[in-house]
C-alpha cells in the first residue's frame, strides 16, 4: 500500500477523542457533500426543463424550418421545390405565412400572431393531442376556418357553441396612411372559429391558425412566404437531412432544426446554467476553506510526526503527498456522498415525481429532470481542483518544517 496514503488515512480514521480539528474536517466534507449534491440536482433540472421545452415545442414545430437568411419573406419558385423533392426523408412540405393582426370577436378584439399554412395542419400531426374544443380542420370543401390557442379564445370571450359569430381580421393595407387612418386603410376578412388548442401559454395566448389561401388577400402576400415548414418520414435523422438541404439551397436560406427556432431560449437556459454551476462551485470552494484550516492545525498537532518520519529518511515530497492524501480523502468523501445523494434524489424523482410543480395548467406535475454525465463529470473535476487548491499550501508547509 502507498505509504502516503497509509499514514493520511490512519489520520483521517483515528480513533482518539474527537477534537477541534475533527470537527472542522467533518464540517468540510458536510459542506462538500451539501454544495455537491446541489450542483447535481440543480443541473439535472435544467437539463430537465430542456428536455420539457424541446417536447412542448414538438407539438407546434416543424421538424425542419427555411427562412430567408435576410428579408421577411421569399417567392417559392419552382425551382425551390424541384431541389427540394430530390431529397430524400421529406414527407411534407408546407408553405407558410406568419403576420401580427388585430383580430376582433363581438365587442372584443387584441393583437395575435396570424399563421396561415396551405394544408390542414398535416405539418404538425401532434397538434391533434392539445385539442380541446372543436375540430383543428383549416379548410373543408370551400369553407375556412380559424383555429385559436386557449388564451386567444378566453380574451375574445369566444363561443365555440355561437356558429353565427365570425372572427374579424384587420391587417393595414400596403401604402396606407396610418398617420390618420380609418376604416379604407385595413383590409379586413371574416372567417368562422374551428378549433381551440392548448399547448403552453406563450403559443395559446399568440396564435391563431388560418388558411394560406384565406390570408394571401388579406395580407397581400403576392405570392411571397415567410417560411418553408418540412415533416420528416420517422426514423429520418433530422441533422443528415437539414445538411442536405442546406447545401441544396445554398446560403439564400437558413434552415432550423427545432434546437435552432428556439435559439435565444435554449441559449438562456445554457447561460443560465453555467452561471448556477459557477455559483454553487463557489460555494463549495468557500466551504472548502475549511480543509485548509483543518490540514494547517493537523500539520501544526503533527509536527512532532512529521520530524520522526524525516528523521526515519522521508523526504519532503512524501510529507507533501500524505497532507495532499489527508485533504483529498476529506474532500472526495463529502463530494462521494454529495454525488450519490444527488444522483438518487434525481433518480427519486425522475421515477416518482416527489417534488410537483403545482401549477394550475401546468402538462407535467412534477418538475422534470434529467442526469448527463457530461455534468456529473464536471462536478468531480470541480471538487478534485478545489480541494487540491485548498490542500496544497498546508501540505507545502508541512513539508517544509525542519528537524
């Protein structure tokens, strides 16, 4: 056995009466052991809230976006289409124009975000399981309707019941005088509420679903798009197929896999959590000091040991190498325990969901997580640094005493 390690561990289990030194060593490893178990629990939430984010946006998403790399809008030419149907794994292809307009139901009316697609929601075959109130149909024989998020409907006080009622759209007409406008300087349609959904509060107080053919008068598109919408067959990986494309489109165009329409969010998260993780890091390395403490009174008790062992012919470095051993069994025994603790409160939670989210609304009860081992990495080799950095002056000392 190394005798380094022998001698620190023979200190770190001694069996004399606990003393102040013991304590401060026994409040290092709690502190460890606590800043530990939070970096991993912490993480694992927001990889958790991740993972919710990107299974909420599914609903809504297409699994591949195109949008022009600079403009609003774009013409889809015929072109466009041809190099698109040469690649292989797109099942759909669906043509998009997405407008603010002041919608108005009776006496109410607010400003939502207008999504006029050309098919029935085949792009978003999911959508079906948010439904809550009528059929999410945008067009039947020659009749159109309007497909609304829950907030929409509740803040125009919609009556699904009310067939006779239609759902006024009021968009501002090209080169209209909007200094001192009236009623010639919008162009306004009238089209009969279908559907309501509800998938999460940002898209179900924002949108309102219509037909592409329905809106191109209304907003005088001219035959322009704000975006390509593409459903993949199952089983296609949607990083092979959007390489395809983009290479087939060139730089005209970007294409977004679901990660990238929610870039600032996900962004936000990533920003998020690195700064809870150098926080609760910094946290550990305060709690930490106290190793230091602990070894630099040990290597002051000890010194009458220390002169023994350099009398016996040890040599400095082998000094250096027991207090090193002593602060590290200190350290990694709380951020052992810390890292299990953790690991089993997020596996606790992941299979029964003790900590619920209480939200009126909310689609999951309980708050979701989700343990990387990219994190559970990082965390050790924070703690392996912190607690070298807290334990290598003592040990410098120590090894420097004379005879």
């Amino acid at each position: 056995m190394n005798l380094a390690f022998l001698v620190a561990r023979r200190y770190f289990l001694t069996k004399k009466k606990t003393s102040f030194i013991n304590l401060i060593a026994i409040i290092s490893m709690l502190g460890v052991c606590i800043g530990t178990m939070a970096l991993v629990v912490v993480l694992s939430v927001f990889n958790g809230l991740e993972d919710f984010n990107r299974q909420l946006f599914k609903t809504f998403d297409a699994d591949l976006r195109i949008v022009p790399a600079s403009g609003k809008n774009f013409r889809v030419t015929d072109s466009l289409r041809t190099e698109l149907k040469k690649i292989q794994g797109i099942k759909h292809i669906t043509q998009v124009y997405e407008e603010n307009a002041l919608v108005q139901y009776g006496d109410q009316r607010t400003v939502v975000t207008i999504k006029a697609m050309d098919d029935n929601l085949q792009s978003h075959p999911e959508m079906d399981t948010a439904r809550i109130a009528g059929s999410l149909i945008l067009q039947q024989q020659q009749q159109n309707f309007a497909v609304l998020g829950i907030g929409v409907a509740r803040m125009l006080g919609l009556r699904p019941e009310d067939p006779l009622t239609p759902l006024e759209i009021w968009y501002p007409r090209k080169n209209a005088n909007l200094a001192a406008p009236g009623l010639d300087a919008f162009n306004q349609a009238n089209i009969q509420p279908g559907g309501i959904f509800s998938i999460e509060q940002t898209f179900d107080d924002q949108y309102v679903f219509v037909p592409l053919r329905f809106a191109e008068d209304l907003f005088e598109t001219e035959g322009k798009r704000t975006a390509l919408e593409l459903q993949l067959q199952p089983g296609v990986a949607v990083e092979s197929v959007q390489k395809q494309v983009k290479m087939a489109l060139g730089s005209t165009f970007n294409v977004q896999n679901p990660d990238e329409q929610h870039a600032s969010l996900f962004r936000a998260i990533q920003i998020e959590k690195l700064f809870v993780f150098i926080t609760l890091t910094l946290i550990v390395a305060i709690a930490s000091f106290n190793i230091y403490f602990s070894l630099s009174m040990l290597a002051i008790e000890k010194k009458s040991d220390v002169a023994t062992l350099l009398a016996l012919g040890a040599w400095p470095g082998l000094i250096r190498r027991i207090f090193l051993t002593e602060g590290a069994l200190v350290g990694f025994s709380g951020a052992l325990v810390g890292l299990l603790t953790g690991i089993g409160i997020c596996w606790l939670q992941q299979e029964y969901g003790l900590i619920k989210m209480e939200l009126v609304g909310s689609l999951v009860d309980a708050y979701p997580v989700r343990m990387q081992l990219f994190d559970l990495v990082g965390v050790t080799v924070a703690i392996i640094i912190i607690t070298l950095a807290a334990s290598w002056m003592p040990a410098q000392k120590a090894a420097n005493q004379e005879l």
